[in-house]
DNA sequence: CAGAATCCCAACTGATACTG
DNA sequence: CAGTATCAGTTGGGATTCTG
C-alpha cells in the first residue's frame, strides 16, 4: 500500500478528486505534466486498490468519470496531513538540502 | 519530498529510530532486506533532506549513530498516522484487490 | 474523448568486492 | 564496522500511434 501512497501521480489523484469527481481529460489537464500512460496507469492501480470509482457514459464522445469511494475518503485524509506537512516545511527542507550540498563541495574547510 | 515519502525504505528507517537512535549495522539487521548500498543511500538522503543526524563515533571499529532531528519527528507524525491507516485497511484493500482481478479475469459474465 | 499497444532510454537496485 | 566503487539486471516513464 505504501508503494501507492509513494507513488506521487496517486497522491495527485486523491487530491484532485477529493472534493467532486472528476473526467479523465479533466485531470490530465489539471494535473500537467502528467502523460496519458500514467494517468490511465494511476487511476487503474486506484480503482484495483478499491479507492476510486470509475464511471463510464457510453456516449459519443465516451464519457468516465472517476470519485473517490468511502475507503478513498477515509485515505485522503492522512495524504492530506502528508501534504500539508511537505508544504509547510518545504523551506526548511530546502534549506537543510542546500547546507548539506553546500558542506558536501568542499569538504575541506575553506574551498568554495 | 513526496519522493522521500514514497521510498518505503525511508519510511521504515523513520520509523525505526523514531525512539531512540541506532547504529547502521543495528538498522540492517532490523529492517533485513535491504542492501546496505540502500541503506546507505537512504540515510545520506535523509540527512540531506535534515531530518536524521549522523554521528561518527571514531573509535575502533568506527560506529555511527542516527537520529531524528526536531524535524524528522515532526514528519513521523503524519508518516505513522499513514502507516496506521494502510494497517487498518490493508484487508479492504486485498479484498478490493481480489474482486478487481477476479472480475478482470473473465470480463464476460460467468466465466470462473 | 478515453484508452490500449509499442518502442526505447534513463533511473533505480541488488550483488559483489575493496578500503579506512 | 561503516562505508565506497563497479557492474549488470529490472523497472519506470515518456513519446508515439492506433482504436471504439
């Protein structure tokens, strides 16, 4: 399970339709960057998890729409706290992340 | 830093020396499985990242000792929190999973 | 519009051997 | 003990093309 939650695309995913489903243009539109292959890939390995629901309207165009399920609901939340977590604290990452570099070049005392 | 999360080796090593420290042979042994090249790996990148401290004890032989810093705790928390979660559902989702493959299996109707 | 199939390169990973 | 270095195998992911 851990491997999904690791797996940014699915992380996005949750995210997106958490609040209200969403088509599968919608979200490879939202998401960006996204390709189709992962896309279909993600919400396959989310809809198998038990987590979303996949929609199909046989219209024409063909339709799908993706929702999150109760089990999807109650995941989002921790992903959520995750989240929020990465946001906040990005600066310090990124911080820590350009000391180490920073200390890493010159190992010797006064290089740089 | 999703990327962090998503290396379920860094989850277990935060998980791991969330209590108390531990030394690198300590945390390969615990986790087994892991190639120490990973291990390695795993902890210059949450050093990096500042959430785990390295200290080097030069005796013979040499020990090092790992620790969570003020920030890695407070990333524990939401890890765990997820951790807690993916345990409490891990039978919904194999269940989730067992119907998806059974129905994928045969699409037509009374197939198995 | 949504997705299946194919090709192909890059990155991750494990096993092994060597060092301070 | 705690790494680093190297090689080879596996996987991931993008781009492209083709369908219902």
């Amino acid at each position: 399970m851990l491997s999904r939650i690791g797996d940014k695309w699915s992380v996005l995913v949750i995210m997106l339709i958490r609040d209200r489903s969403r088509r599968f243009s919608e979200l490879k539109r939202d998401i960006g960057g996204i390709s189709q292959r992962m896309l279909t890939l993600t919400l396959r390995n989310l809809e198998r998890d038990g987590l979303v629901t996949r929609t199909v309207t046989p219209s024409i165009p063909p339709r799908v729409d993706y929702e999150l399920t109760a089990l999807g609901h109650s995941l989002a939340e921790p992903v959520q706290a995750l989240g929020s977590w990465a946001f906040a604290h990005m600066a310090q990452i990124d911080a820590a992340q350009a000391r180490y570099d920073a200390g890493a070049a010159g190992t010797r005392a006064g290089d740089p």
